[in-house]
C-alpha cells in the first residue's frame, strides 16, 4: 500500500465524506446550498433564485404551497408564481422556503424515514430558533444563522439516509444496556457521525459559525452564540416543559433578555418551525416540535 493510500485510510471520516459527497449526496451542495449563499442584496440574486426553484419542481410546489399559508404571507396576496411569492414575501423569506424544502426533500426518504422524522424536525426547530435570535438582535445576515443551524446534524443524517451496510450494526449496538451513541458510532465506523458533520461543514464551505458550535466554541462568540442557544432551546423543548423553564433562564441570562421577551421568541420560532414541516407534505414531522402544551408551560 502507497503513503498515500495509508493517508487516506487512516482518516476514515474523510473518507466517508468523499464518498457521501461523490455518490450519495453529489447535488446537494448545487440544489441547496447555492440557494443558501444567494445574497438578496445582489440584482442579480432573485432571477437566481428564481431560475434554481423552478428546476426542482419539487421544491417549486413546496414553496408555493407555503406561500399561500398565512404564517409566510400574512397579507394574504394572491401567489402564483414563485416570482410572485418573491415580490409579495420577500427574496430572504422564499429562499428560507427553498433552502428548507430542498433540505427535507433530500433527507426524508430511504427505509428509516421514522428515525429521520425526529432529526429532521429538532433541525428545523433548531435553525428557527437561531435565527429568531439572530433576526431579534438585528445580526447582519440571520439567514447565514439559520442555514448553519440547520445542517448542525448533517452528518446524522446523510449518514441515515445513505446506502451504507453499517447502519443496521449501529443501530443495533446503540440498543445495548451502557452504551452511549459516541461510542457506538466510534466502534462501527471509526468516527462519530459529529466528526461527519464536522467533515462536511469543511467540505462545502457552509460556515465557520457551525465550526465553532460543534467545537464547543459558539457560546461566548457574538454570532456563534445564537446557534447554541438555538441548540439547546430546541432540544431542550423537545424533552419537555422542565428542561425547556432551564435552557430559557439560561439564555435570557447570557444574551441579557428577560425571562418573558425571551419566552415570547420561542414561542414564535416553535411555530415557525411546524409551518416549515409543512413543506415535506409529512403530516407526522410536525408532531415532533414542541406540543402547545409545552409552549403554554412558558407562561407559567
């Protein structure tokens, strides 16, 4: 064997991304992320966005479907056309439709779409609630926060959705008494699915901000800290009403909110959230956000 080949194998989460990037996944950073990167302060960005919708019907009927919810159009224009969902919701507010619904399209197929379901839905609360965050502190370009949020799991599920012949494995050792998803990951496959995100998020240049969440870095940054706090809120949501009490006080302290204006935010990105699940026609992925009993509890 080569220094070479040696190289390579000995850094098998490389090369896992590579073959994620090369077979299974070789469109999504065309499909999805050039959509994400669209500046709407470019002329030339909304035909762009325009052109890059209407070649994914997929992704054009999502949008369209969405533009007529009051959530996204409020005013209640009547929407045809993308260019008219551009024009009567705003560029940031169809591309975050696009972004979103090109994002579940790729990864809610496959035979384990009930785990997916769960993960997809956490990604979805998580990037609402950062960039609600983001959008409340005026920060420059929140859609940056929420794309980054959005793909803090990638590496899960691109994992889940592959072809691979280890997932059974895993999914079976992850069942046994003691074992920690980590040390499942590592003993099957050499990494943890993290380090995937990790791998991917350099591989398709998505952000430096996600770089530092996953580093354990993202609290004390000025930017980074509204896709931690956008973590944990949502997890800490999905888990209930007591732990969701502890993830607002700790976040009203950090970013200096009170309790009740940060309660209030939440509650707008949980909603947000289930709208957006709406996208995928899965009528079970909003199930997963937050019940209304949760959010009420907020209240208290």
């Amino acid at each position: 064997m080569t220094s070479k080949a040696s190289g390579r194998n000995s850094n098998p989460v490389r090369v896992f991304a590579g073959h994620l990037c090369g077979r299974e996944l070789p469109a999504f950073p065309e499909r999805v992320l050039a959509i994400a990167r669209l500046s709407g302060g470019d002329s030339a960005s909304a035909p762009a966005l325009l052109r890059t919708i209407l070649a994914d019907p997929a992704m054009t009927a999502a949008v369209l479907h969405a533009a007529g919810r009051a959530h996204f159009n409020p005013s209640g224009h009547a929407v045809a056309t993308v260019n008219q969902a551009i024009v009567h919701l705003g560029f940031n507010t169809v591309q975050r439709l696009a972004v979103s619904a090109g994002f579940l399209d790729q990864f809610l197929r496959g035979p384990r779409r009930e785990r997916l379901r769960g993960e997809l839905a956490l990604c979805l609360h998580t990037a609402c609630q950062a960039h609600r965050l983001a959008a409340h502190f005026t920060d420059h370009d929140p859609d940056e926060i929420y794309v980054a949020a959005l793909l803090a799991r990638i590496g899960t599920l691109a994992f889940w959705t592959s072809r691979e012949e280890r997932a059974s494995e895993l999914a079976t050792l992850e069942q046994c008494p003691g074992m920690t998803t980590e040390h499942a990951e590592r003993e099957v496959l050499g990494f943890t699915l993290n380090e995937l995100t990790a791998q991917l998020n350099r591989d398709w240049r998505v952000s430096p901000l996600l770089e530092m969440l996953l580093a354990g870095t993202a609290a004390a940054h000025t930017r980074a800290r509204y896709l931690y706090h956008g973590d944990r809120l949502a997890q800490a949501l999905a888990a209930g009403a007591a732990p969701s009490a502890m993830a607002i006080a700790e976040a009203a302290q950090s970013l200096a909110m009170s309790r009740e204006e940060l309660a209030s935010l939440v509650r707008q990105a949980a909603e947000e959230a289930r709208e957006l699940c709406q996208l995928s026609r899965d009528e079970t992925l909003a199930r997963a956000i937050p019940t209304e009993a949760v959010l009420v509890s907020l209240d208290a």
